[in-house]
C-alpha cells in the first residue's frame, strides 16, 4: 500500500478481507437480519468494483484498487489500516 494515495491504493481483496473479519460486528450492531452474509458481500463487492469516472467526455473504469470517489472507501481504508497497524503491533515492527 502506499501511504501517500492511501484510498487509491487498498486493495479489493484486502478491504474484503478486513470487512469479512467484522462481519460479527455488522451484524450484532447494525441489524442485518434481511439478507445473508453471502449476499451482504456480493453488494460490498458490486461497490468496490463499480468505481467508473468521466474525463474529457471519456469514460474510465477503475480496475485496481478501491477509489475515493464514494463515502464508503475512506471507512473501508480506515479498517485496512487498523489490520495493517495489529499486524504489525503483533509481530513487532514498531519500536517503542
């Protein structure tokens, strides 16, 4: 990941993987009953692929990477890095 373009530089995998690891918390706090967990992914999925822009009257589709462009990258970023930051703590590569 580069810190300098931090929310056009997550990985899909790696966001899915840090939301897969919350889902507990999805679901206890948020109340998610109507839809499966299997479901709730294909959405989650569907968003983080669907990143497309306009330039010059051109149409673009972003292919790696989350974007920024939505509400929902900054917070899928945020969790990444609390991964990212545990991973780290736990294996000893900040120095106190």
């Amino acid at each position: 990941m580069d810190v300098i373009f931090l929310f056009t530089n997550v990985p899909t995998e790696l966001a899915i993987k840090s939301i897969n690891k919350r889902w507990h918390y999805i679901l206890n706090n948020f109340k998610i009953t109507c839809i499966t967990k299997e479901e709730f992914f294909i959405v989650v999925e569907s968003v983080l692929n669907s990143t497309v822009f306009t330039f010059s009257k051109r149409h673009y589709k972003q292919i790696f990477e989350t974007s920024m462009r939505s509400p929902l990258f900054p917070i899928i970023a945020n969790i990444v890095l609390e991964d990212l930051e545990e991973f780290a703590i736990q294996w000893g590569y900040f120095v106190s």
